[in-house]
C-alpha cells in the first residue's frame, strides 16, 4: 500500500528544533499518568465514593446508568472500558497516522481530549459522578490515542540510530516535568487550609492544572 498523496513532506532528520520539541510534549503530557492515574485522582475518587456510599469502605452500590455498580469497582470498569475502547480504536489510529498526511491534526484533537478532560474533572463531586466517569474515561482515551501519534513521529524526525537516545530524552523530560507538577499539587493539597482552600477543591485544582499543563 502506498501513503495517501496528502502525506506531509519530509522533515529533516535529528533536526535539535524539531526534536527537542518532540521530547516536550513528554514534557506534558506525562502529568496525567502520574497527577491522574497514580496519585491524587484515585485518592480523590475513594473520598466521592464513600461520600456517596455513605459508608467507610465505599464498597455500597452506586447508580450509574441506571444500574447498581459496587462504587470501589467502578473506577476499575471506568478504566477497563477506556483501555477496551482504545484497543478497539489503535489499529484505525495506526493507519490514521501512516497514511492520512494529518498526524499532527490527530495528534492536536486527542491531545486536546486528554487536557480538556483533565480540566474537566475540577467539576468532579458527588452529584456528577456518573459525567464524571464519562469525563476521565475521554482523558484515558485521550492521551493513549496522542501517544500513537506522538510515538508515529519517532522514525521520520530521527535516525534509526537515534532512536533510543531520543525516546530515553523524551522519558527524561516526561518525568521531570511530571514529578514538578505533581510537587505543586501535593504542596497545594498538603497546605489548602492555609490558602483557604477546602480538601475537595484542592484535588480538583490538582486536575484542572494537569489539564492546563498538558496543553
């Protein structure tokens, strides 16, 4: 099969400009696996359901959709059905990024998902668990369906025997601009009370920053 005709130009290759650009959106976009999945939002989603629960376990059944969902489950079926989705969507993505010409199009729309999601959730609260799901589910789909893009770049910015040298500088840049964030979000959650901030909306400020860091 040969590329579209609406396949951008070559670049050049090992260019410093285009892939010292390329690590930073690593820079970026490596915030929601650590601020999102790994740390504050899963705290942060144990409280709304045990608040919702009413209890201290959070195991209660929870209404979503109509259907009675243990509420410590449900970020686990929110999760599953992001990775579900993006299974079903990566080999059409794949293609999309050989052959549509438009990868950085691609590469915008999912990354802006992903950011726009993240923002999303600083209106996570009891009442709105049900779109809230909904809303971390896009940003799963979100930066899973950037990396494809993102990762697409690798061969036509860099020689193939760059390409490790490259991908560890993307990494390196990946956890530092990660860990400084999430630095600013424990010290935000840590000290609330003293900026006058509640528990609550400390975390959600955590999410809306992630959001705005990554685009």
């Amino acid at each position: 099969m040969q590329p579209s005709a609406t396949a951008a130009p070559a670049v050049e290759k090992d260019n410093k400009r285009i892939t010292t650009g390329w690590t930073f959106y690593d820079w970026a976009n490596s915030v929601y696996p650590l601020v999102i999945t790994s740390s504050i939002f899963p705290i942060y989603w144990s409280s709304i359901i045990k608040e919702v629960t009413h209890t201290d376990s959070g195991k209660s059944p929870v209404n979503f959709l109509g259907f009675q969902v243990p509420g410590s489950s449900l970020l686990t079926y929110a999760i599953s059905a992001a990775f579900l989705l993006i299974a079903l969507i990566s080999p059409f993505l794949t293609s999309l990024a050989d052959f549509s010409g438009r990868k950085k199009l691609f590469l915008q729309i999912f990354c802006y998902l992903g950011a726009a999601s993240c923002a999303g959730l600083y209106f996570f609260e009891p009442a709105t668990l049900t779109a809230s799901t909904f809303v971390f589910i896009a940003a799963t789909v979100g930066f899973s369906g950037s990396i494809v893009f993102y990762n697409s770049y690798l061969p036509e910015i860099s020689s193939e025997e760059k390409f490790d040298s490259l991908s560890a500088k993307g990494f390196s840049m990946g956890y530092v601009g990660s860990v400084i964030l999430l630095v600013i979000c424990l010290v935000i959650n840590q000290f609330h009370d003293k900026v006058g901030l509640t528990g609550a909306r400390a975390a959600q400020l955590s999410f809306l920053l992630t959001g705005v860091w990554w685009a």
